[in-house]
C-alpha cells in the first residue's frame, strides 16, 4: 500500500504500516537494536545514540527522520475511512524530528508530535520541531504547510518559512522568517527523504504522455465555508492545451487554467480533465474536506 509521488494514483483502504527503511548507528526500539524493514508497532519506544538516526516510513506516504539522541514512541495510527483520514499521534520526550506528513490525494492527513505537554499538529506540512526536555522547550519550523502548537495558553500558527520558539504556558509567540542557513538544511533533508506531495512539479512543455496535476492547493483540508485555489498543471502531449475542465464534485464546474472555488461542510473529489490539440487526455483528482472545525 505504498504511494506514488509521480504519475501514479494510490488509494488507501487502511491505516499506514509503519517500517524502519533507514537505520544507521546505534538504534534501539523498546531497549532492542533496530533493523531495517523492522515494523513499529504502537507505543513502541525508538531510541536513537549519538551520532545515530533512523528514517520510518509509513505505506501511506509519510515519513519521518529521527535525529541522534532523541526518543520517539508511536502513539498510534489509525484510519476513518467515512472521513478518509488517516490520523498518526507520536510523542517527542526528547531531541530533533523532521517530518514529512504527506498522504495520497485521495485521503486525508492528522499527524501530531506530542512534544513534552504540547501537541504540534500538521494537515500534510513538512517540518521539524527540536524539544529540550530539561527546559520543557522546543523550537518548531515549517518548511512546507502550515503547523499548529498548542501551548495551553495560545495556540501557535507557524506558516511555510516560519519558526517559533515555543514553551508550555509561555507567552504569545510570533513566528520568525526562517534563517536561510536553516532552510536550506532543511530543504536538504527534505530532498534527501524524496519527493514531497505538496511541491509542484516542473511543468514539461511537450514530448511523451500527456499527464494532468493538480496544484495551487495549499490545504485540502479548512473550516466551512472554504476558498481553495486550483492550477492546472501538465505535462508531456502536444504542449498546447485545447481544452481544460473542473468539476468540483458538488454540480458546479468551470474551464480555466487557475481557478478558486468555495466549498461547505462535506467531502469533495475535485476532477481535472484535460486535452490537448493532439486529442490526448489526461485527469487528475483532489480530494477536499471541509469541516465545522477542523483544528488546521
């Protein structure tokens, strides 16, 4: 139940699997060296040494690298298949994660690091949080997405190329613009675990298969009623477009290479269709859910 980021539609039926595909170092599991392909299972411990780490991965899409000297323990992934929501909860007693909660376009995403008393939550972002036990501090940063920390007092928004530094019943924080250094080291982590959900891909102006995707969608997920934007993306066919459509799966639709469309309380499966002057066609879908509240 693996995903494809390119070209090739996955459809989950069920909660993720969870597996060590990385191990390097000195890495335990409830006190017990970890192999690769080792599966995780809920409450599980991971125990990362010094100069250690480990990549998981989740058959659904997502993944998480885990830095030396951290504790990470799966708290549990479940699956609502009437909310196609796949929800993963972890706690960070200590040390440095980067995350990628991505899932396929067809089903939704909750991933939650508990970080000592504060829930950092994410609909699909990219981003790493670094928790210092003896402080009951931890320092958050979205690459990608938007991510939410609950501090008890206030509830944090940090944005894509924002940070916070963060402490359970501290004051109301303001996101910062992350530094380029840290930026770029994460864009090279995020690079180096693979492709990512949320990044559009380079547009191919002709050649090969004519492919249709679906961009612009910053969260498919939002309290009602709901504004997303939508771009047409293609590749490989004539390289000229002859027709374009989007049926936005509740009876209304429109023809255009960027659009918006505002959404209520419901599940939605938006369709792109496309053609080029060739007679090629191509379609790509986006699941949206939108929510009384969501909490993202």
């Amino acid at each position: 139940m693996g995903v494809a980021l390119h070209g090739v539609a996955v459809y989950a039926e069920d909660a993720s699997i969870v597996r060590a595909t990385q191990v390097d170092g000195t890495v335990t599991r409830n006190g017990v060296p970890l192999k690769e392909g080792d599966v995780i299972q809920r409450d599980d411990s991971i125990n990362t040494k010094e100069k250690s780490s480990v990549v998981l991965t989740w058959s659904n899409g997502s993944i998480l690298e885990i830095y030396p000297e951290t504790t990470v323990v799966l708290r549990g992934v479940m699956f609502e298949g009437d909310r196609k929501l796949e929800t993963t909860l972890l706690g960070l007693e200590k040390g440095r994660i980067f995350a990628k909660a991505q899932v396929p376009d067809n089903i939704f995403c909750h991933f939650e690091v508990k970080a000592g008393n504060i829930p950092v939550s994410s609909q699909g972002a990219e981003f790493a949080v670094n928790y210092v036990e003896a402080d009951r501090k931890l320092t958050l940063w979205s690459l990608l997405g938007v991510v939410i920390a609950d501090t008890g007092t206030n509830r944090a928004r940090i944005e894509d190329g924002q940070y916070a530094a963060l402490k359970a019943g501290g004051a109301q924080v303001t996101p910062l613009p992350i530094p380029d250094k840290t930026r770029e080291a994460l864009l090279k982590t995020s690079n180096r675990l693979g492709g990512s959900l949320l990044i559009e891909d380079v547009v191919v102006s002709s050649g090969g298969k004519f492919t249709a995707k679906i961009g612009g969608v910053k969260n498919r997920r939002g309290n009602s009623p709901y504004t997303v934007n939508f771009k047409a993306l293609t590749s490989g066919g004539s390289g000229k477009i002859k027709t374009i459509r989007w049926d936005f799966g509740d009876g209304e639709s429109t023809a255009a290479k960027e659009t918006k469309h505002t959404f209520t309380q419901g599940v939605y499966v938006v369709v792109l269709t496309m053609e080029d002057d060739r007679g090629e066609k191509a379609t790509a879908q986006v699941n949206i859910s939108v929510e009384e509240n969501c909490g993202c």
